[in-house]
C-alpha cells in the first residue's frame, strides 16, 4: 500500500513506459546495464505478451499500475523483436508480480529472491558488504527483491551498517545480473533517494502501487466469497462498501489496505460457524450475513486500535 505524502520530490507515477523522469538521458530509460539482454526474446511469442494482459486485468482496481505494466510488456516485446539497439532491462521501484519479468524472457530463470534488512545486514564492518554478496550471488539468472529497502538507511546514523550493503547492491546495478527491485512505502523511499542520487539514476522504472478504495476492497471480499465455493452471501459491493464506511476510519484502512478484505472475510466465516452452532442441521445453509460481516470488521478494528 502506498499512503499519500506531501513529500518532495515525490516519486514518479508512470502510466506509461514512454513517461520516464526527465533527468534521465534515453541511455538510462532502460537502466545503466551493460549485459545485451536482446537476445533473449527471440522465442518470445505474442500470445505471452497477450497472456500477461489477461492475467493482470484480472486483479481488481490498480488500473494505473496494470496500464504500466502491460505498456512495459509490449514495449519490451517490440524493441526486441525490431532490434531497438536502446533496449536494456530496468531496475525497479515497487512502491510485489515479478513473475512478470520471467514470463518475458527478460531473465534467465523464474528466480525471485526475497530479501529484508536483517538477510543483508551484518553486526560488524565488512560483515554486510559479504552477507549482501552471498545474496547476489544467488539471485544470478533471475530477480532480487528487496522489500522494505528504506530500512537499509537509518536517517542520523552514519555507522550504520545497512549502507554497506545498499553500496554493494548498487555495484552490481550496472551489470544488470540480477534485476534489482526494490520495494516500500512511497514517503520513505523519497528518504533513501533523496539521501543517494547515486541510487535514483540506477532505478529507471517505477511501479505505484495504490491503495484500494472501499468499493474495491468489498469486491475484493465478495470475490473471496465467490472463490470458496462452499459459502455464499446475499450481500452486495455496495451493501458492503457502506458498511466498511460507517466502522473502519479511512486512515486504518490504507494501513491494512488489501490485507483488510481477507481478514474480513476469515473473521466472518468464523462468526457464521459461531452462529450456526446451535442451529447446525445436515441442511444447513454456509451463508454470510450483514451481521457476520458487522461482527468480523468490528472485531478487526478494535484489535488493531
């Protein structure tokens, strides 16, 4: 999720490919790498292209995101089949489907190593520049995804040793092996940038990720309902989006953000099952009530307060 902030400079929200920061040179609009990664889409087909497509318009809501990765996709199939000598694989910003690379051919394997501060950060110096290595080293071929990136920098605390591995990190860059993305919250990225230009130029792509409305999450949760099979609801969105309304505080829901329609939906399965014990018959109807759904989000709120 991404909260809003009036941070400056703020991070770029690219809706198409072509919409790149302006002080990159068209040298940088596909990363600084010097590995020729054209090659590699020479099996490509068009019909994976038109799969990703499917694929991600499938998700609900994000419709800025979805319209820059699908323009990512087809410019990278296009450059390469018609031999744009321009082309080179970004870094990224995610501020999670890296399978989106590896479906391309845009990387040798459908690797994806998920890493946090304490996977690269040792107690020592020189501890974390070999942690970072040993990372790097393993996610040669395919993607090192590096969630929560701004805790590689302590604001105030230059001994800190999370720089160490961000330097290490950055050294790789240029070779573009592997693809680095880096993810978190919107405002404190801005930190990390604005405290290492030297960082910025390396990452050319960004993807944002925004938060759901309330209309999406409860269709969110209605899909969750849908995709169980065994239990229904007569509910609707909009009978829903009212209610998320009227019991959860705008501020809440961008810190839980997607993560809110599945416990929605776990926490009133289970106050169902409560209210049908007393009542439970070889016919008994799996259905979820606006009372199940009251009690599940109540429940929620009031534990995360």
């Amino acid at each position: 999720p991404i909260s809003n902030t009036s941070l400056k400079p703020k991070l770029p929200e690219i809706k198409y490919i072509s919409e790149l920061p302006p002080c990159l040179t068209p040298h940088e609009k596909f990363g600084s790498t010097s590995k020729d990664n054209r090659g590699k889409l020479k099996k490509l087909e068009k019909s994976i292209v038109l799969n990703m497509e499917n694929k991600l318009k499938q998700f609900v809501g994000l419709g800025v995101l979805k319209s820059a990765m699908i323009d990512f996709s087809k410019t990278a199939y296009m450059q390469v089949k018609h031999g744009d000598m321009d082309f080179r694989v970004p870094h990224m910003l995610f501020v999670g489907g890296p399978e989106l690379l590896s479906d391309l051919g845009l990387i040798d394997q459908n690797k994806v190593i998920e890493v946090q501060r304490s996977d690269l950060v040792g107690a020592y110096i020189g501890e974390s520049a070999i942690k970072t290595k040993e990372v790097i080293n393993k996610s040669k071929g395919g993607i090192l995804f590096v969630d929560e990136a701004y805790r590689l920098v302590v604001e105030g605390c230059e001994k800190d040793h999370g720089k160490e591995a961000l330097e290490e990190i950055m050294s790789v860059m240029e070779d573009g092996d592997p693809i680095i993305i880096l993810a978190g919250y919107e405002k404190e990225m801005n930190k990390v940038f604005m405290a290492n230009r030297g960082l910025r130029s390396r990452v050319s792509l960004v993807f944002n990720f925004p938060n759901y409305s309330k209309e999406e999450i409860a269709e969110i949760i209605i899909l969750e309902v849908d995709n169980d099979k065994k239990i229904t609801t007569k509910l609707t969105v909009q009978e829903l989006e009212q209610m998320i309304s009227t019991r959860a505080s705008d501020e809440f829901l961008a810190e839980r953000n997607g993560r809110f329609s599945r416990q929605v939906f776990i926490e009133a399965k289970a106050a169902m099952y409560i209210r049908l014990f007393d009542n439970e018959s070889s016919e008994v109807i799996l259905s979820l009530e606006k009372e199940d759904f009251e009690k599940s989000i109540d429940k929620i709120v009031s534990m995360c307060s």
